[in-house]
C-alpha cells in the first residue's frame, strides 16, 4: 500500500513552454487531494509524469519515502500508481470483464480467469459501490458507468494511489453524487486520491487538501476545511472573479431559429428528439436544460447539419435548412459549439492557426480566388488567440498539444467571431476554468446584446439560470415545459426528471 508519495522539485519543460517549474506537491494515504489550476496550468502535465506517461526535465518522485523511477505507466502501476484519464481507454466492444482482464498475465486457461475476475470485480463493486453488471458490453454503459470500470481496472491492479484527471466533467449531476460517495469509500478504506476539476464546489464537497498551480508553479497548498471557493479562485487566477451575472435587459427581435415537430434519430436509429418545436428570437437566450442523454446532443447536431432529421422542418430566418450540409449551415449563418469537442471541433493534427480559420478559410479578406492571403491569417489568428485568452507557444503549435481548455477557448473564439444569426452552444464552459467561464458568460451576453439567437444547452443548472432568458427543459426527446430564467433549482430538477409544466 502506497502511505506518501512526493514529487520533488519536478519541472517539465515542452518545446516553447515551461509547463511545471520546480514543483513540490506530496499525497498520503487516506487523504483526497484536490489539483486545482486555470486551464494550462500544468496539473496534466504532473500527472502524466507520475503515471509515468511523461520524463520530469528535472527532479524526483519517492514513494514511501523511497526514490521511485517511473519509466512508463506500467512501472507507476507496479508501484501502485493509477491513473483515470479523461478520454477512457477501454475496449467498447468487449465486455466489462474482458475490459479489467485486458493485459493481466494469465497462467491458465481464460474462462477460468475471467471467473476469477468476475468475482474480485464483485468484491470490489460490494466495497467502495462501484456497481456494474460484469457481462455487459462497454459500449452499451453510460459513461458514468465506463468511468467505474477504469477505476475498477485500477483496482485490479492493486493501485492504491488514483489520479482522477476532471473526473466530473463528464458527469450529470446526479452521477457526481453517487461518484462522490465512491471516493468517500476509498479514501476511508486507506487510498490516495488526487483529483482535479475546475468546479470549485466539488474541491470544497471532496477534497481534504487542495494544492493550487498557476502558470506551472504551485502557488499554494491549503487544508480544504481552513478555505473558502473565494480563496481558492483568487488563488488561482489572481483576481477576483465574477460567478454571477446581471443579464442586461434587451429587447428582442424575430423569431431567428423556429424548429417544428423535428424528430431526430441517435446512433442506434431511434428516435432521440420526438415532435420537438421550438422558436428562439434574436437577443434571446434559450437554456435548454435536461440530463444529458435526454436527446440534446442529437438536436445540437441537427441543426447543425451534422446529424440527419428524420422529420419537421429547421427555419433560420427565411430559410429552410433542414438536412442541408455543415457548410451550407454556416453560411446561413449558424454557428456551432460542439459538446464533443475534442472530436467534431477541431483537427488535433491541424496547428492552432490552421484550426482558427477552418471554416472561413476560403472567404474573403482570409483568401480572395482561392489564394490564401496569409498576412491577414496571421494577424486574425493572432487576435483571435489574444482576444480569447489561447494559452499557446505559437500559432503553429499542433491543437493537439494544447491544454484542454485552451482547445476549448480556441472553438469558441472561432465560432462567436463569426458574429453569427444563431449559435447554438453545447456545454460551452465543462472543462473551462472559472476565469474563462466567466469570460465565455460575458461574450455569450454580447452575442445577445447583438442580437444573436442562442440556444444554450446546459447541465449546469447555475449557468442556464444565470444566463437565459427562458428554460426550456429537454426529457427523452420532448420538450416538458418552458419556463423563466428564475425558475427554482428544484422546480427544474423535477422538470429534468420528467415532470410536466404548463407550455
Ligand atoms: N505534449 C505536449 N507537447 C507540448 N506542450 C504541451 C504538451 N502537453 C502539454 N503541453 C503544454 O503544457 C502546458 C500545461 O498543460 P496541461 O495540459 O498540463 O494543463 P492543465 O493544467 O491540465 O490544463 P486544463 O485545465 O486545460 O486541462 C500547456 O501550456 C500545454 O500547452
Ligand atoms: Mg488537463
């Protein structure tokens, strides 16, 4: 069992950025140690190098007070070192025993071993509540679910230390109770946790310790219970910042965005929007509130033009787009805010410039009859990137090796700088720090105040009350009621849970 582990003066050095400089963080055993840190602050960065992933430039790793070289993931799993990352590496088409088996030395023949595996599994689901159903095939779980078979694949492997690198923000609010409850039980039987979210109500419900970076450097470390969410953001962005916004009043005109009786089918062909209808007007904001998985993603797409309708009708201003193309959509004038960013928003081997201009490459002033104009790439790009806040070495810098926030605040620069009619926003901020959270709040209001249609889908139920101007709430597909922006929190958690209100 892992009782400390220390990192000594670690620092990380990528070509054109110091992401950790001289670093001192130290976990033990029985504690849930939150890394907080404003987007490219380096808490990735450490945690790769204590999974082994990554070479510190410079200093040490003792475990048990012992020094420890991590050559690979495989040598901090030895050690007892476990890492969930945020993209999940499991195996969809096989089942969740296969998954935990996967890579474990077996002397004899596999249908023993998956029994074997199969019975541990249930033990450890019986200790810390980490229910899955062992036969089940990964790619039929909800993401909640596949985030318990990471952790249980750790398990397995006897990690006592786990590295839960934004663990949450994947999660609906219901899930991060539940998981919440699952740390509690882990930490309490004797594990290290080190946990990492931007959401600094989660660090204050969780965490026994918080250690704060800022531009690589730990700028502080401080006991959970002596702090407040206050602290903690000064601490982290320097400043104090705004969590709560003031909607101006603006008066609103057409109806830009009207959706009518759309049905919309998922992956699997089943209908995931039903006869939904819907109008936006310019300078409003439209929250779209529901537990994900409610057939939000699937009505995002479709207007967007990346998923095909099935049935109704898609107007913006005069025009009909149902089913066109992408580009067709955009030229309308929509633009468009992934929830699956990572994938639909950007091309990670494209560099950050590249990315910036994917889709106004071939206007005017970026490129006038078909030849690129590449002093003004350059001097939008940089203003984009300046603008925006995109923590980067260089515009040529490949997207893929941006933090993930700053990938985030890249999309967003490019899609709002569009000015466009209608923007319909996924998630705009999960993942984003509180600084740039605040700063997306505040370009989001601009957009209404010029008279953008937005729809803003959100599982923060803070962020669509504190930003729209009517919530609409999203089950199963349908609309169950609209009602204004002051509705109750728990008025509109029942509406999320399938409660009907008066339209
Ligand atoms: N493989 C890499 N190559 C080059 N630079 C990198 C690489 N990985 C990270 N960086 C840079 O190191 C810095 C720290 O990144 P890191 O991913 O650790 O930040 P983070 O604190 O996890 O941010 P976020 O909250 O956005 O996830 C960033 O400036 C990033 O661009
Ligand atoms: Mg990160």
């Amino acid at each position: 069992m892992i009782q400390t582990v220390e990192m000594k003066n670690i620092t990380k050095r990528f070509p054109g950025v110091l992401a950790n400089d001289c670093v001192n963080l130290d976990v033990c055993a029985g504690e849930i140690h939150a890394l907080l840190g404003e987007n490219g602050a380096g808490k990735t960065t450490l945690m790769k190098i204590l999974y082994g992933m990554y070479r510190a430039t410079e200093g040490e790793i003792f475990i048990n007070g012992a020094r420890a070289d991590l050559r690979s993931p495989a040598d901090a799993l030895a050690h007892g070192i476990g890492m969930i990352h945020q993209h999940f590496q499991l195996v969809p088409g096989f089942t969740v025993v296969e998954n935990v088996a996967l890579g474990l030395k077996s002397s004899r023949g596999p249908l023993t071993d998956l029994d074997v595996v199969s019975r541990r599994m249930r033990e450890l689901a019986a200790q810390y509540g980490l229910n899955v159903e062992p036969n089940a095939l990964v790619w039929q779980l909800a993401v909640g679910q596949q985030q318990r078979v990471e952790i249980i694949k750790a398990l397995y492997r006897d990690a006592s230390l786990l590295i839960l690198d934004e663990p949450t923000a994947v999660l609906t609010p219901q899930e991060v109770t539940e998981f919440f409850d699952i740390l509690r039980r882990l930490r309490d039987a004797g594990n290290a946790l080190i946990f990492i979210s931007h959401k600094l109500y989660e660090v204050m419900a969780i965490s026994d310790r918080v250690t704060v970076l800022r531009d690589g450097r730990v700028v502080g470390q401080v006991n959970t219970r002596e702090t407040n969410q206050q602290e903690l953001a000064r601490m982290m962005v320097g400043r104090d910042v705004i969590t709560h916004w003031d909607k101006p009043t603006t008066t609103q005109g057409e109806v830009v965005l009207e959706i009518q009786n759309l049905g919309v089918p998922n992956d699997k062909g089943l209908n995931a929007v039903k006869k939904f209808s819907l109008k936006v007007r310019a300078g409003e904001i439209l929250g779209i509130a529901g537990v994900s998985g409610n057939g939000q993603r699937e009505l995002a797409e479709a207007i967007a033009g990346m998923r095909r309708v099935s049935s109704g009708t898609i107007r913006v201003s005069e025009k009909i787009v149902t089913n066109q193309s992408p580009a067709q959509i955009i030229s309308s004038g929509v633009a468009f805010i992934p929830e699956e960013r990572m994938a639909m928003g950007v091309v990670r081997e494209f560099s950050v410039a590249e990315n910036a201009i994917l889709e106004t490459h071939a206007h005017p002033p970026l490129a006038q009859r078909g030849v690129f104009n590449f002093a003004a790439i350059n001097e939008h790009c940089t203003k984009l990137v300046r603008e925006y806040d995109v923590r980067t070495p260089s515009l040529d810098t490949p997207v893929k090796s941006l933090s993930g926030g700053n990938i985030q605040k890249l999309i967003l620069a490019r899609e709002l700088d569009r000015a466009p009619r209608v923007l319909v926003a996924a998630q705009p901020t999960r993942g984003v720090d509180i600084g740039a959270t605040e700063y997306i709040h505040k370009k989001l209001l601009e957009q209404r105040a010029n008279g953008t249609a937005i729809l803003l889908i959100s599982e923060d139920l803070e962020e669509v009350r504190a930003l729209s101007d009517r919530i609409a709430v999203m089950y199963e597909g349908e609309i169950v009621g609209i009602v204004p922006s002051d509705t109750s929190v728990e008025e509109l958690g029942l509406m999320m849970a399938g409660a009907r209100r008066n339209l």
